[in-house]
C-alpha cells in the first residue's frame, strides 16, 4: 500500500511539473517560432536585401557587408553569452534584446516607405546593427532559457554505467524533450515563412517579420509567470579570461576547421547570389503560379532540414553503436568531423561545376533580365550536400569540444565555436576585398567559379593535416584540483581519475 501510494505520488508530482514546463514551453516557442520565421524571411537572405536596397553597389562590396554582418552578429553572440551566463541570466537578456530586433525590423519597414534613397540607405545602416544585437540575444538564450525548464531530478539513468556516461544519458533525456518543442516551433516558422512569404516583395516580408517578432515578445511577457529563473554565476570577464589559460592548448586543432567555416559562409552568400536569374518554374503547363515555383528560400530550408535529420541520427548512430564503449565513442567523433569537412569539399565542387555552366550561359544571354535556360533545381545538390556538413561539423563541434575538456570549462564551448565563424566570416570579406577580380561587377569580368575553386581546394587540402594532428597528438584539457591537474582515462572499460602533479620538474601520475 505504501508503495502504491508513493508510486501516486511520484506520478502526480511529475505530471504537475510537465504541465508546468509545457506551459513554459509554449510561450517560449513562440520566441523561437519568430527566430526562425525571420531567419528564413529576412536574415539568410540579406544579401539580396543589400543588393535591393543599395543602389549601384557592386557584388563584392554586397557580399563583404553581408558577411560582416554575419561576422558581428557571431561576435555579438559571444559579448551576449558572457552576459546571459555570468552577469543578468538568460531570461533578462531575453527582455532587453528582442526589443532592438522589433526596434530594427519597424526603422526597415518605416524606410521602405520614403521616397529617398539616401534616407533609406541611413537608415538601413543604423537599423542593421540594432537588428544584429536582437538576433544575437535569440541565437544565445532562447534555446538554453527553454532547457532550464526540463532539468529535474526524477529522470532516471542506468546506473551501472560509467558516470560521465549517466550525465551524458541525463543530458540527452533533457534535450530531447527541450528539442521536441524548439525543433518544431523552429520548422514550423521555417515551413510558414517558405509558404506565405516567399512571393512577397521586401517591403511586405519586413513588416510581416516586425508584426509576427512583436506578437511573439509579447506572448512571452504574458508568460513569465512559469519560467525558471536561473541567477547568473556573477563571474568576472577576467576570472573566466584566466580560466581559459589552459584551452590555449586546444587553439591549433579548432583552427584547422576555418576552411570549412568559409563554406558555411559561401553558403549564405554566394550560394544564394548563383540563384539570380536561374529558372525557378517546375512545369510550364501546370497554371497556378504559387505552385509552380521553386523560390531560393525552398532549398535553404531543405538544407535546415537535412543538417537537422544528419545531426540527431548521427549523433544516436554513435550513442548507439559504442553505448558502452566510450573511448570509441570519441574517436568516432573525431572522424565524424573528418567526413563533414570532406563533404563540405563536394559540397563546393558542386556549387564550382555549376558555376561554370552557369556563367557560359548568362555569357550567351548578356540580357540582365532574361531568365537563363538553367533550373534553379541545380541548386539542390551543393545545398543538400552543405546541409550534410553542417550537421556533422557544425552541429558536432559542441560534442567535439565537451570531448577535450572537463565539465568546468564547458562554459567556454560558445567562444570557441562562435570564434570559428567570426574569423571565417571576416575573412572572407577580406579576400573578395583583396581579390576583387573574382566578383567583377559584368559576367565577362566575374571569376566567381575560380573563387568556390580555391575554397574546394583548400577545405581539401587541410583534411590530412587534421586527420594526422588529430591521430598524432593528445588534445585533452586536464581539470585541475588543488593546483594538480586531473586526467580521466579508461582503464578496463571504467574510467580512472589520474591527478598529476609536478615533482622536481617533472609530471608524476598519482593514481
């Protein structure tokens, strides 16, 4: 009987708590629901924006702003998390940043309305930037704040297995309920905005993205009565600068994947400049226009899509093949990273070859308005295959760095990885800058294929480096403990804390 009733009450107090959640769970998805809706409307996009909005700016001078809008954004991530984490928690920073998206988005919609252009290019310069802050601060909380709330202490792991395989077992329990809801929230905005949005001019797409960020902040506010409210850890930039010290360690292995960082950034670039002009019919005999169209924004969301399909069944793949062997379970991440690297080379080699054809054929039709006998649909193969990458590197990174460094510095995975992209996306505004014949302002004058070449090249050429740094050397970071350094190693299947401690000038392991 006592069992009975203490089985009664363990179902009510976990049935309590899941309504609760849940309840959390919907007025944040709306935020979420926002955050993709506006990547799909506006962000991914935002180069046609500039070339639209700008007038006789020059196609590298688009790409370089595009991309050192993205670059900021990254960097603004990083600002952002610092102060999430460490200075007003994830849900203060949510407050004060979704508020300059809805400011930004109303000076766009506001300035379309002018008829002066010098006045709308003002104000797109101080409305970008505002824009970028909101962005960031969605990209740094939503999805964490949206975690907090399905941490709890009733789920249960296997206990037999090793410790750090019990977190990781609890850790997927957690993200798998948090991602059912961010996941959908996310498609479903990406799926709306693809549908109703894709024939609507800038203007309308802009202030529909102002109109659908606003109602979303403002379900929000109606719900903070059911979130948790995690206070930050009050740390110090300093503290958290000298807690780095030791990941210095780590710094030549992350730096091999900036070739791959400069795919992604081709990938919202210059894989949606080589849309302009291509066919987007399907079939000249089916009569409805709206059915009848395959716009750019269809294969940015088959890529989301495929990252996200490639990115959880890897993952499972691996969780499920190694479950109890965790050593292997690392070293198929390792060359889980390699093959992402090698399909971003494909991923470029498709987007060159079609390039070439594609040039040849505007070449034969100098006409700027003339669509070009070329299906957008060659497209598809350089997006499925980035979307392939990017779930196996991008989505893999996290992974990869909690791999190399104990839970303590965990907290530094956002600068790592956001540093990746910051660099690659400057850097690549730097070599359209310093290159400007690859991206000439006529086709006769464009060498854009030799560009994408280049890239293939070098994201090709870094794969054995990385593969042999990877094999060669040992990237762990110790955590320490009283001054001593603290390794885990597996020894007979069961992992073994080895401290290390310096004695007369040299490292003794103390068992």
């Amino acid at each position: 009987m006592a069992n009975f009733k203490h089985c009664i009450s363990s179902s009510w107090k976990w049935a309590s708590s899941y309504i609760r959640f849940s309840k959390a769970a919907i007025f944040i998805s709306g935020l979420i629901f926002s955050k993709s809706f506006i990547e799909n409307a506006f962000k991914a996009f935002l180069i046609f924006y500039i070339i639209d909005s700008l007038e006789n700016l020059s196609i590298g001078v688009a790409i370089v702003y595009t991309v050192a809008a993205d670059g900021i954004q990254q960097f603004l991530v990083i600002l952002i998390h610092h102060l999430a984490i460490d200075r007003h928690g994830d849900f203060r920073v949510i407050i004060l940043t979704i508020p300059c998206l809805i400011f930004g988005l109303l000076i766009l919609w506001l300035s379309s309305l002018l008829r002066s252009q010098q006045t709308r290019n003002q104000m797109l310069y101080i409305a970008l930037p505002v824009i970028l802050v909101g962005l960031a601060g969605k990209e740094v909380s939503l999805e964490g704040f949206l975690r907090q709330h399905f941490v709890e202490e009733t789920i249960v792991v296997d206990e037999t297995k090793s410790e750090r395989q019990q977190e990781e077992d609890y850790n997927d329990i957690v993200d798998g309920r948090a991602s059912l809801w961010s996941t959908g929230a996310g498609f479903l905005g990406q799926f709306i905005c693809w549908t109703f949005t894709s024939s609507l001019r800038w203007q309308q797409r802009i202030m529909v993205s102002f109109i659908e960020v606003a109602a979303a902040y403002a379900l929000f506010i109606c719900g903070k009565r059911f979130f948790l409210r995690i206070p930050p850890t009050r740390r110090t930039a300093v503290s958290r600068l000298k807690e780095a010290g030791g990941l210095v360690k780590l710094i030549p292995l992350w730096l091999l994947f900036i070739p791959y960082c400069l795919v992604e950034v081709a990938g919202f670039s210059i894989f949606i400049l080589q849309s302009d002009r291509l066919d987007t019919e399907i079939n000249p005999r089916i009569s409805l226009h709206s059915f009848n169209q395959v716009p750019v924004s269809s294969l940015y969301v088959f890529e989301q899509f495929i990252s996200f399909l490639v990115s959880m069944s890897t993952k499972y793949l691996i969780r499920k093949l190694w479950s109890s062997e965790e050593a292997m379970q690392r070293g198929a991440r390792y060359w889980r990273m390699g093959v992402g690297m090698a399909v971003g080379f494909g991923s470029l080699s498709s987007a060159w070859l079609v390039e070439r054809r594609r040039s040849d054929l505007i070449k034969k039709n100098p006409n700027n308005d003339e669509v070009i006998r070329m299906t957008i649909l060659w497209l598809a193969p350089q997006f499925g295959l980035l979307g392939i990458a990017n779930g196996l590197v991008s989505k893999g990174l996290t992974d990869f760095f909690y791999d190399r460094v104990p839970e303590s510095k965990r907290y530094f995975v956002v600068l790592f990885n956001q540093s990746l992209t910051v660099i690659g996306s400057f850097l690549s505004g730097l070599a359209v800058l310093l290159g400007p014949d690859w991206l000439g302002d006529t086709i006769d004058k464009r060498q854009l294929d030799k560009y994408l070449l280049m890239l293939a090249i070098l994201n090709v050429a870094v794969l054995p480096l990385y593969i042999f740094l990877s094999l060669r050397f040992d990237w762990n970071i110790p955590d320490a403990v009283d001054g001593r350094d603290i390794e885990i190693e597996e020894v007979d299947g069961s992992d073994v804390e080895i401290l290390i401690e310096e004695v007369d000038g040299r490292d003794v392991e103390i068992l």
